[in-house]
C-alpha cells in the first residue's frame, strides 16, 4: 500500500514517477478516485511481480516527497490486508465504487 499520495495525482502521474524504475515489475496498480471530489483518495496498491522488488521499491519511495506538485506530502509503505495481484483485482473488482480506469492491469 502505498499513502501519503497528493490529492492532486492521477493515475498517469503516478504511473510515470513507479515506471521511472519500476517499469515490467508490478502487475497491478489500483488508485482510488472521489469522483465528486475529482481526486484521488491520498492511496494507492501495488502488486509487486516478485518479492525481489520489495526491497528496492521501499528504499526508493519510503520517507521521499513527491516529484509531482508542490506538496509536503512523504510517501509511506505499508503492507496490504490483501496480497497478490488476483486478491487485489478480485476485492476491488466488487467495490461498488469502482471505477475501471483506476485500476491498471498486465498480464
């Protein structure tokens, strides 16, 4: 799980600043949107292809400030309720909320 999003990122955002080195190495990226806020809800998830990442993706973004906007904001990692990318996709598949372009799949 990743937190401390600004309020102000998209999913293009932040797929841009995770691909600058994590490009091929998750499988799914799930950014919750308040729609009648029009942005997104300070979090997002993160399916690591291989644990191997974990480590790497942690340094990186543990503790850092946001490249994109002016924002205080740190970023901070936590480990998710639901783990694997199949877990992920299928308990926010059934959330009524759900808004399918916030969720980024690859095969």
């Amino acid at each position: 799980m990743i937190r401390n999003i600004p309020n102000k990122y998209t999913v293009q955002n932040l797929l841009e600043e995770i691909n600058y080195t994590f490009k091929g190495k998750f499988d799914l990226l799930y950014l919750p949107l308040d729609f009648e806020n029009k942005c997104n809800l300070g979090y997002a998830f993160i399916n690591l292809i291989s644990s191997l990442h974990i480590p790497m993706f942690y340094e990186l973004f543990q503790n850092q400030k946001w490249q994109k906007y002016k924002s205080e904001k740190q970023c901070d990692l936590k480990y998710a309720k639901y783990q694997g990318k199949k877990e992920l996709a299928s308990h926010y598949e059934k959330n009524a909320a759900l808004n399918i372009d916030v969720i980024i799949t690859y095969k």
